[in-house]
C-alpha cells in the first residue's frame, strides 16, 4: 500500500494506492489543519506528535534476525544490505522510486552480480516505469510482476541467496522521514530458501503454491488464516498498526478480543474517514483506536501486531499484508511471525510510543 493523508489544503500527486477500493490520489496534508471534524465531533487532531520512540541506533540484531524501525534508523543499512552482494541480489517491489538504491543495484550489475527485480505493473506501473527503464538500461534482469495478482505489492530483497529483507516499506524515498515502517533482516536458511522458491516462480510467471519455512506469512495463500489465529490467540493484549481496516473478519476478530478482557490497541493514520464505521465499531467492543491525520509528524504505513507482550506466548507480526481483503486474498505479499523477545520488545516499545502520540477515537 502506498500513503494516504488528509487536510483540508492538499496538494494531489499520482497513487501509491493498491487495492481496487482506494482512492486514486495520494493527498499531503497542510500542517496548517487543527481538526479534522466528523459527525459532529472532534475525532483527530491534526500533527499529533509521537511520544518518543526507540533510539535511532543500529538496526538491532539477535539470532537468524535484525530489526529494523523506521524512520528512527534511515535506510542507509537497506543500501548498504544491497551493496553487500557478492554474487546475487533478487528482489520483489511493489513500488521502487528511490533514486540510491536503484543506483546500488545498477552498480552491483556493473561489478557482476547477478541482479533480478521484479516489479508491480497491475497499480503501480506508472511510478515503477522510471525504474525498471534505467535498470533494464544497466545490466538489471528487471520484469513487471506476474498480472494474475491484484497487486505484487511485496516488498522482499535477498542477497547471495542466504539473507533476505522483508519489509513493511516500499523503497519510495520522498516518504522515508515521516513514514512509520518496519524491516526484519532475516538469515534462516529455511526461510530464505522458501522465498527464493517463490520469487524464481514469480520472476517467470510459473505456478507455485509458497511453503512457509520457519516463519513466514504469504498472501494470496494463508496470510488471513495465519493472522486471524494471532489475533485470536491473544489472552492479555494486542498491539496493531496497520494502513488499512477494510476487511470485516479482522475487524471482528478484533472486536472479540476485546469482548473477551484483551487489552487492544489500534493505531492507524485516519485518511479521509475511511474507516470511520470501523473505528466506531472497534471503539465500541472496548477497542482503544489512536490515530493521526497526516503525513506530519508520522504516517503509519506499517502492517504490524504484538501479542500478549510480556508473556511467555508473545509474538510479533511484520510484514507487507494490510487488513484488506484484497491484501489478503488476491495481492503477493509477505510477512513473518517471530516469538524473538527482543525484537517483540522494541516493536511493541515503537507501538506504545505511537498510541500515546495519537488522538483517541471517540465515536
């Protein structure tokens, strides 16, 4: 998914939007807007600020996987996990607009690595055209993703074919600073090789049914099965983000955690009251919704959800799946599940720190 804003002063730009129910322009809000006013209420304050989050340290290792929050930490380890390649680089993108790394991957073709990209084309041919042209000029097995999907709208780049990055975030670099995602570099030879399996499948368009490895969520195969179950495993707290709210199964499933004595958080970016019946709906069961307004101070584009922090169950979810069936069922997408204590940790730090920076909905 791309980004979407609200105001009353906008500017429109062409979409970074996937899925056939989003609008078809991005909007960048004015910092000039107090409130945004619905039904008669103050629902958001405009340029709600964060409370602080994680420091903006190196990308946090431990065992097979490394974390990485942005914008706290920038993507200088993005472009330096591609300028690492010996031998290959194979990536999967929906949206590739930055200007570094499609020059890391040209010069890693000139130095004779083995570079295979794969494009989205179904929503976002226009923006990627720049791309994949300058990197089919410079030595770059480019393609455009597989028509078959509603969107390719992954976002996956492994290298020497041992260590892959999977991220919530496109490389679009004019929304990196305000721009809450996440990545997770992962050396687990299992996953790594699952993901291998199905980017040589999709880089021709063959047929493939995708194996999960040791931790892994893919879409359009089991990624709302998987996702349904961690929310409805939760027992003591749920933490999400996510860009999206339209599909009514999660929203339910949320819903009943609540009804059940879950602590639940949602934090979303509030674009154009999109979600507004959903918010109300969620807010009702007992659901706690924080939201921003805009791109300043923080647009949440990430897909995230911890579960039951603290305990001996906890688990994170990062990835690329929106809550939308589209996302769900139709899209290539990829995320993970991981029981790693650090890195639930720093997630779920991220995500307290950007609740208490939002505005409570209230219906």
């Amino acid at each position: 998914m791309g980004h979407k804003s609200v105001g009353i002063k906008v500017y429109t730009l062409p979409s970074t939007e996937s899925g056939p129910h989003m609008k078809t322009a991005r909007l960048l809000a004015v910092p000039a807007v107090l409130a945004v006013v619905v039904a008669g209420g103050v629902v958001a304050a405009a340029n709600a600020t964060p409370a602080a989050g994680p420091s903006a340290a190196a990308p946090q290792a431990t065992s097979n996987y490394t974390l990485l929050t942005e914008p706290d930490q920038g993507f200088t380890p993005v472009y330096n996990f591609i300028n690492s390649a010996k031998s290959t680089i194979d990536m999967t993108m929906y949206e590739l607009t930055d200007t570094t790394a499609e020059d890391d991957l040209a010069a890693a073709a000139a130095r004779g690595v083995t570079v295979r990209v794969i494009l989205d084309q179904n929503l976002e041919k226009s923006s990627n055209t720049t791309a994949f042209n300058y990197l089919s000029k410079n030595g770059v097995d480019v393609v455009w993703a597989n028509t078959k999907y509603a969107a390719t709208h992954q976002k996956t780049i492994t290298v020497d074919g041992t260590d892959s990055l999977i991220l919530t975030a496109n490389l679009t670099s004019q929304y990196y600073a305000t721009t809450r995602d996440f990545g997770v570099f992962d050396t687990n030879s299992i996953d790594v090789k699952a993901i291998e399996k199905v980017f040589t499948a999709d880089l021709t368009g063959a047929t493939i049914t995708p194996t999960d490895g040791d931790n892994l969520v893919w879409s359009p195969t089991d990624s709302q099965t998987q996702l349904l179950a961690l929310i409805n495993s939760a027992t003591t707290s749920l933490s999400v983000e996510n860009e999206e709210m339209g599909l009514a199964s999660v929203t339910t499933a949320l819903e009943n955690a609540a009804k059940r004595g879950v602590t639940v958080h949602v934090i979303m970016t509030n674009s154009d009251n999109d979600y507004a019946t959903e918010f109300t709906a969620l807010t009702k069961a007992g659901v706690k919704v924080a939201t921003y307004t805009g791109e300043t101070p923080i647009y949440v584009h990430a897909k995230a959800i911890v579960v039951d922090y603290g305990s001996a169950a906890q688990q994170v979810f990062l990835g690329s799946e929106n809550f939308s069936s589209a996302s769900l069922t139709k899209n290539r997408e990829l995320g993970l599940t991981l029981p790693t204590a650090a890195i639930i940790t720093s997630v779920n730090s991220t995500l307290s720190s950007d609740f208490s920076g939002g505005t409570i909905w209230t219906s």
